[in-house]
C-alpha cells in the first residue's frame, strides 16, 4: 500500500508528489490584506503613471526606468483581485485553465519586472553619484528605452512557461491553481523565485553601500539634494528586503524539508506553507510601496504634490473671502435694520 495516498493533503501533480493546504486561516486573512494592498497600489501607481504620462515635462534615461517600474507594480497589482478571489474560495478557481495560467505569469512576470526594474533605477542612480562621468549617465532616451523593452523580454523568457504548461490542477472537489505547491522536485520557477532575490539584493546593497560611502568621502551628506540621494537609496533597499526576505527565506525552509523528508509525511508542511502564503503577500506590498522611490528618486513629484496644494489654497483662499465679506455685509445689514427698528 502506497502511505502517502492515504494522506489528505496529498495530491500527484505533474507525476510528481505534493502536499496542498487549503487552510481556512489563509481564506480569512489574506483577501483584507490583499485588498488593502490593491486600493493603495492602484491609487499610488495609478497616480505615478498620470504624472508620469501627463505632467513630466522632459525624459530623463532614468525616469524611463521609473516609468517601466511603475508599469510593472500596476500590471501586478490588477491581477491581485483574482487571487484574492482565489484565496477567499480556499484554492478553488472557477475562471478556467488559461485564465489561471494568465494570472500566475502575470503576477510572476511583474513581479520579476518590478525587481529588475528597482534594481536597475540603484544601479543608474549608483553610476551618477559614484561615477558621474561614466558613458552610461549619457545614454539617450531611445537607449533607455531599448534597454527596457530588452529587460521586459528577459522577464517574459524567463516566466513564459507559465503560459503553455497546464496550471489547473484537479484536487478532489476544487479546482487547484498555484505555482507554488510543495513538491518533492526543484523546478525551474523556484530556482527563479530565489535567483531573482539574491542577485538584485546583492546588487543593490552593494550600489547603496558604494553611493553613501563615496559621499561621506567627498563630505557631501549634508547637502539638502544629497541628503535626498541618500534617502532614495536607503528606502529602495529597505522597501526591498522587508518585502522580498521574508517569502524567499521560508521557501528555502520548504526546500530544506524536502531535501531531507520528502513529501511521506504532508503534515509537517502545514505550518511552513501557511508561512509562505503569509509572507508571499509582502512581495505584493512592495508594489504598494514603490510610489515611494518614485517620490524620493526626482524632486518632479514633490514638486507636482507642492504644486497642486498650492492651487488648492489659492482656490480656497478666494473662496474663504467671498464669505468673509458675504458675512461682513450681512452683519452690516442686520445691523442696518436693528437700527431701523429702534428709531421706529
């Protein structure tokens, strides 16, 4: 007899011996958290994206590399009502086989091109400030942009997959769709899930170290755009960490248990997988949180939030002596009448 059928979270996917939760815990937390990340997301980068396409007046090389970030963090944050839909049903999609397969390669793709795309915006920002004379900081627009276009065809090459392999997976009375089973095998998604993690985290800690290092050197951190710089650099590594950490270290614990134990005994997993699910909705956050490096990266958008309180005020202000002197006369004319009476 065959052990590990006779467990409940078992499930063959793919030939290959896996253990599925559907934990009522992820169904009650996770969808207020991913909602909340959705409306603050879209907000963030909707408004990056209108300021971006309506309001810069020139292009810079690196605010096309901002540009593209912001279009990442928004392609992944409207498909996140989807998986909220999915968490909320406790891992059982009703939209079909290829809709599934578009929603995991989409959230992997832009998450994959959110963190290509923040690494490249340190790695331009460490060549200005470290090296302000190289041949890079001269690069044309249409340069960026080819570069762009070359980066999201990477990111494409490298999620794809997701596309043309079937995702659904049957699972008893629900229908299963994720990438992220636990199965006894290291596929080509999860060597991806943390290649993309370790080398940009190692790029652009090295790039922060190196911009903040080569500042103090020239004495320069007290400057106010400097200061700035600094700032920008700070929150796109701590943005990056707090929101990336997490999911990749959990996971590497699930490897680890595999390694050694294998998929004969499912219940050892419940708890390290209810872990990743938690700590993979960070990964989301980060693209909540992205607007952040925009603000901090070009003083443009302090500029256009100061810009449009001040047109705020100088319409209010108006508005407010209107009814001063709209009070001021009517005080006048009631004390008009009171007067009036009084000689009656």
């Amino acid at each position: 007899m065959n052990l590990p059928q006779q467990q409940d979270h078992f499930l063959e996917i793919n030939k290959k011996n896996c253990c599925v939760f559907r934990d009522d815990f992820i169904a009650n937390v996770l969808p207020p958290v991913l909602g909340l990340e959705f409306v603050f997301g879209l907000l963030g980068n909707g408004l990056a994206l209108w300021i971006f396409c309506f309001h810069l007046k020139s292009w810079k090389s690196s605010r096309i590399f901002l540009f593209n970030l912001a279009v990442a963090d928004f392609l992944l944050i409207i498909c996140l009502p989807f998986l909220t839909d999915n968490y909320v049903r406790k891992w059982d999609w009703r939209f079909g086989d290829v809709a599934c397969r578009l929603m995991l390669f989409m959230l992997a793709m832009n998450r994959q091109g959110s963190i290509i795309f923040l690494t490249v915006v340190a790695v331009d920002r460490y060549f200005r400030v470290v090296h302000p004379h190289h041949a890079l900081n001269k690069i044309s627009n249409r340069t960026a942009a080819i570069i762009s276009c070359l980066l999201w065809g990477v990111t494409i090459g490298l999620t794809g997959h997701l596309l043309y392999k079937k995702m659904l997976i049957r699972n008893r009375d629900a229908n299963l769709c994720s990438s992220f089973s636990i199965c006894h095998t290291f596929r080509w998604h999860d060597a991806m899930f943390l290649l993309e993690f370790v080398l940009p985290l190692a790029i652009i800690l090295f790039c922060s170290a190196r911009i903040i290092w080569s500042l103090r050197q020239r004495q320069m951190d007290r400057h106010a755009k400097i200061k700035r710089a600094i700032n920008f650099i700070m929150v796109v590594a701590v943005v990056f960490i707090i929101c990336f950490l997490p999911s990749v270290a959990v996971r590497i614990r699930i490897f680890w248990l595999l390694h050694t134990t294998g998929t004969r005994n499912c219940d050892i997993y419940r708890s390290v997988d209810l872990a990743f699910f938690l700590t993979l909705s960070f990964t989301y956050m980060n693209s909540m949180l992205d607007p952040l490096v925009y603000y901090f990266s070009s003083p443009s958008f302090p500029n256009f939030f100061s810009t449009l309180i001040n047109r705020y005020l100088r319409k209010k202000a108006p508005q407010e002596a209107d009814n001063i002197q709209s009070t001021s006369m009517e005080l006048t004319a009631d004390l008009s009448t009171a007067r009036s009476m009084q000689t009656i």
